[in-house]
C-alpha cells in the first residue's frame, strides 16, 4: 500500500488554501431589487422626459398635422419647419439664440468668477463679519427672483441702463448660490497649509489664488458655471421687465412673443414648438462637455492620490 507524503498533501480546508469570495472562488451575492425606489425613479424620469418627446415630435409636424394627428405620431414637416423658422422676421430666431449664449454665457462666466473670489476668501480668510456676510448670502439663496426684479429694474434705470445688454448680465453676476458652493468646496479642497506655505515661499495673494487654489476648486466651479448657465439660459422674468427691443431679447422672451401671436396667427404654433427644440439642443451639448469634464477629473483625482 502506497501512502502520501505529507509534503504532497493539499488540505483543500486549509484557511491559507482557500480563496477569497472577491477572487472567484465563492459565489457573489446576488443583488436585492427593490421595486418601489425603482419605480419612483421610472414615474420621475418619465415625468421629465415626457414633456421633452411631446416637443421633439411635434416639431416633426406640419400645422395642419398639429391638432389633427395623434399626439405622439410623428409627423413628415420638420425641415419645413425649420426653414420656415429660419426666414421669420429676418432669422430673428436666431439672433435671440446668439442674445441667449451671450447672456448665459458671458453672464455665467463672470458669475464664476466672483463666485470663486467670493468664496475664497470666505473660506481661507478671518476678518471680522466673515459669518455675517456668508449669512446674508444664504438670506439671498432664498429670496425669490421675483422679489428682487422690480427694484433691480428701478435701480438700472436710475443710471439710464435699461432696455441694455447690460441690463441683463448685470443682475445675475453676483450669484448667493454660486458663492456658497464656492466656498464650500474651497474649504474641503483647498488645504490652508497648502496656501501658508506658499505664503512663506514669498507667494502674493493673487498668486497663491491663480496658481494653487483656482484649480484645486476647478470642478466645484465648473459645476458653479452649468448651474448659472443654466439658470440666465430660461430666466424670463429678468428680460421681461428690462427689455422692450426684440432685437436684444434672449430666446425665452423671443418664444413668448411668438406664442401670443400665435393666439392669432395659429401658424405660428409650430414656430414656437421648433424653436423650444432647437433651444434645449445647446443645453444637451453643453451638460455632456461638462460631464466628459467630471470624469476626467475623477479620474485624475484617483491616479494622483
């Protein structure tokens, strides 16, 4: 009778021998599916997203298909909608979109960047007041709009700035908002040791802020930027009360002209339902760029850690 040496022998029970669940070698958990958050979800992302289909369609319709064909068919008159959207008035379709980009844009990027001084400062400096400014800040995160146009209005045209570009970005360049995300996230990602180093390197101040603190807050700004982007591109109040030139109105203002005429000129229906296709089509561009932008700091936050 042969019998094993014990160098030979494999204990498959041995705790050194055995595989770890996370390697294979045990079976995985399988994952609970919860029906009810699972349908909250689904009623939520159908609630938004059905408002949207209505529009991508009936843009697809010719007027005498808008009111006669079935709400979700779609239709065969999208490129003549567009066309005919291109020639109304001159294309003054789109010189309210290049008004909305110039609003939203320059307004959202010069907001940034008080945002970032503002909350910088807030978060990095002690002076006396700091708690009391950043407390007033927060009152203005939840004032309503509506409550600080009138008086906006009768400020600028104490100083004749009304019916002006200048009226619109204006108002939204201090944002209570963006500062306070400001200063949250330079207080969790600017370390003060960081920027007291620098202050004994012999750094100035706006150095220290450009070339330290401005990119360690760079994804809490851009997040800063989509949000007021965001905001300035469907405000309505604001360009009501300012603006009396059509030619300066953004495309908010624009689209509600355009759907009180529409009252007499039901023709007009199907401008207004493209043109409000055409006008999500820069927010949907701008949300993917940000998102691709969020990754890749993800990203590089985990290779540098």
């Amino acid at each position: 009778m042969s019998t094993a040496s014990p160098l030979n022998t494999v204990d498959a029970a041995s705790p050194a021998n055995a595989r770890p669940a996370s390697e294979g070698g045990g079976a995985r958990r399988p994952r609970r599916f919860a029906p009810l958050p699972t349908a909250a979800l689904l009623l939520g992302a159908l609630y938004c997203l059905l408002p949207v289909a209505w529009v991508a369609i009936a843009a697809t319709k010719a007027g005498d298909e808008l009111f006669s064909t079935f709400t979700f068919a779609p239709g065969s008159g999208l490129w003549e909608n567009v066309s005919d959207l291109h020639g109304y008035r001159d294309g003054i379709y789109w010189r309210w979109m290049v008004n909305s980009a110039l609003y939203a844009g320059l307004g959202a990027l010069l907001s940034c960047a008080v945002s970032a001084l503002g909350g910088y400062a807030l978060a990095l400096y002690r002076f006396p007041g700091r708690e009391t400014i950043f407390n007033v800040l927060l009152a203005g995160v939840l004032m309503p709009p509506v409550i600080l146009a009138v008086p906006q209005y009768l400020l600028l045209a104490e100083v004749d700035l009304t019916d002006s570009r200048l009226a619109v970005l204006l108002p939204v360049l201090l944002s209570p908002y963006g500062i306070y995300l400001a200063r949250i996230y330079a207080a969790a990602a600017v370390p003060a040791d960081v920027v007291e180093a620098a202050r004994m390197d012999g750094s100035g101040e706006w150095r220290i802020f450009r070339s330290i603190a401005l990119p360690m807050m760079l994804p809490g700004l851009v997040t800063v930027f989509l949000f007021q982007f965001v905001a300035i591109w469907n405000n309505f109040l604001l360009p009501y009360i300012m603006l009396s030139d059509d030619e300066k109105f953004p495309l908010t203002l624009g689209l509600f002209t355009l759907l009180n005429q529409g009252s007499t000129t039901p023709a007009l229906y199907t401008l207004v339902i493209t043109g409000a296709l055409l006008a999500v089509l820069p927010l949907i561009a701008l949300f993917l760029l940000v998102q691709r932008f969020w990754s890749l700091d993800l990203l590089s936050g985990a290779v540098k850690s």
